[in-house]
C-alpha cells in the first residue's frame, strides 16, 4: 500500500496488524516497522509515480528486492 497521509498509514496498520509481512510506502520519515519512505526522484512530481516506478527497475528508479524489504531489510540502491 501507499499513502501520503499518517492517518491511513495508521490506519493501514491497525487493519492489517494480524499480518508479519505488510508494506505501506510513505513519502516522509515514520517510525512504524510496516512503513518505508520512498522519496520523490527527478521527474516525479505524484507520489503515485514514485511508488508505481519503484516496482521496477528503471533510470529514475530505487532498485529495491520486494522480498527482502517483506523480511525487514529496508535497503536502497539509488540507480544512475
């Protein structure tokens, strides 16, 4: 999921607690462990286009293993 407000990302967390493996993509810094923040790269003016261009890999992209990140392993590798 992603969200660009703290409400539904709380809200995100509160619904989907019986869930280990939950992502909620964020363009600011949060403390929750089911949180990541994806910040906007050049070019990309909607937080959507962030979230929707990470999912692969692309010259404006972060790379990021949607796996690893489901295991706790927060890891960017910004692309060039």
């Amino acid at each position: 999921m992603y969200t660009e407000n703290p409400k539904n990302e709380e809200a995100f967390g509160d619904a989907s607690e019986q869930f280990d493996k939950r992502i909620c993509f964020v363009p600011y810094e949060s403390n929750k462990k089911y949180s990541m923040k994806l910040p906007l790269m050049k070019g990309q003016i909607k937080f959507y286009e962030t979230v929707n261009i990470n999912a692969r890999i692309d010259k404006n992209a972060i790379a990021y293993n949607i796996l690893e990140i489901l295991n706790g392993k927060k890891i960017y590798r910004f692309m060039k």
